[in-house]
C-alpha cells in the first residue's frame, strides 16, 4: 500500500491550487499535478489516477461557478456533457490497449498550433462568431473525440475543448472557457469511474487535493469573467506551450 506523509500531501495540496487556478482559465493542470504526484513517488499509473480523482473537483468547481454567473445553461449542455462522460470511460478503458505513445508524440504539434491559433488569431473575443458546424455535429464528432482522449491521455483537453468552441461552434472566448470546463468536468467525472475498476487511485490524496483544486478554480474562474478574453487568452498560449515544451522534453532520450 502506498503511504503518503502529512508534509508530502500538504505540498501536493498546494500544488492542486496552482492546478486548479491555471486549469479553470484555460486548462493544463494536469502539467503541474501529474508530475508533483510521481515526484512524490506515486507510481504513474496510480499517478494518473489520482489525477483524475483531484482533477474533476476542480472542474467541477470552476464549471458551477460558470453556470451560476450565467455563462452556460446546464440544461442545454446535458447531452454535451453525456457524449462527453461516455467517451472518457471508453478512453479509460482502452488506456493499455492502444498506442498512446504514438498519439503523445503528436500533441505538441497540436498544442502549438492551439497557442498560435489563440495568440495570432484576429477578432478572437468575448462576441459570439458564426458556427462553422451545427451543435448536433459538434456534440455527435468533435465532443466524443475529445472525451476519448481525456480518457486515453489527457494533457489539453482544456486547449483543445476551447479551440473546438472558438473555431467551430462560434463561442466568444469567456462563454467557450465556460462551456470546456463543464465539458471538462463530466469526462474526469467518466475517466475516474473508470480508473476506479482499472487502476488503484490514492483516495485520501486524491480527495485532499480535490479540495485545493477547488479553491483555484474558484479564485481563478472569477478572475476570468472578471477580465474576460484579455485575461484568457494569454494564460491559454502561455498553458499550452508550456505543455508542448513538457511533452516534447519527456520524449527526448
């Protein structure tokens, strides 16, 4: 059994409320508590895991905290969320059957394009745009894809849930955060169901560090309907590229 000391967990707790903060505004928390939690010297798989546990209480934060400013209506984003939650299972699931380090030497390619899309994209603010695709397309293509991958892998899902409303569904940048982060919290919800019956989450960790996830993502979703796209977008390219650099760095030799 994996013990983990009153010192090492305050630490790890602290590290849950950088996560939580950086993760409600635009997503990559997972680059800050994944490592801290195999610093710690918590397996990887076990790792990944307990991520998932401390990760969907502060998404799940930040997306209440959306939806009672009135930034995204529940109700009409259920069947998301839904699409969403069943295709992190599956993802889960499939973790050790599928050739994920062939698709995580892909992601830093994708998450600089995310960068440079936010970065040098003109007109990109808190005005919706014109829907590329219909809401029934994106919910039936674009949200499954990505709930599979938080699944499967992870880092980006935030980046990449907030491209997807930005370019395809038309969102403003502060309705799109909004709208990730519930999408967001439904697929850790998934993923750490099952994890649960696949893996050996750290409960205690992972329930300790919920509770710092949750006061980021409740100090830093009120920053960004505070300052809104202005806020945003640089804490996105800035989480993105710094997950780029992270995955690039642990695929050299």
């Amino acid at each position: 059994m994996i013990e983990v000391s009153v010192e090492v967990l305050i630490l790890l707790t602290s590290a849950a409320v950088i996560a939580g903060f950086v993760d409600s505004i635009a997503g990559g928390g997972g680059l800050i508590t994944v490592p801290a939690l195999m610093i710690a010297g918590i397996p990887p798989v076990a790792a990944l895991a307990t991520n998932k546990v401390q990760g969907l209480f502060g998404a799940g934060m930040a997306a209440f905290s959306y939806a009672r400013h009135g930034h995204v209506d529940l109700k009409k984003q259920m069947p998301a969320a839904l699409m969403s939650f069943a295709a992190s299972i599956a993802g889960a699931l499939l973790a050790s059957h599928l050739p994920t380090d062939v698709i995580r030497l892909g992601l830093p390619v994708l998450l600089i394009a995310v960068a440079l899309f936010f970065a040098f994209r003109p007109g990109l603010n808190d005005l919706d745009r014109q829907q590329r695709i219909t809401m029934g397309v994106f919910i039936l293509t674009f949200v499954p894809l990505i709930g599979f991958y938080d699944g499967l892998l992870g880092p980006g899902t935030g980046a990449f849930f907030m491209i997807g409303f930005v370019a395809l569904a038309g969102y403003g940048v502060l309705k799109a955060t909004a709208h990730t982060k519930l999408l967001n919290f439904a697929s850790n919800v998934g993923a750490t169901l099952a994890f649960a019956l696949v893996a050996k989450p750290l409960w205690i960790t992972g329930l300790c560090m919920g509770a710092g996830q949750m006061l980021g993502a409740y100090l830093g979703s009120k920053l960004a309907m505070r300052v809104g796209s202005k806020g945003i977008k640089p804490v996105l390219v800035v989480a993105s590229t710094a997950m780029a650099i992270k995955l690039i760095w642990d695929a050299l030799p």
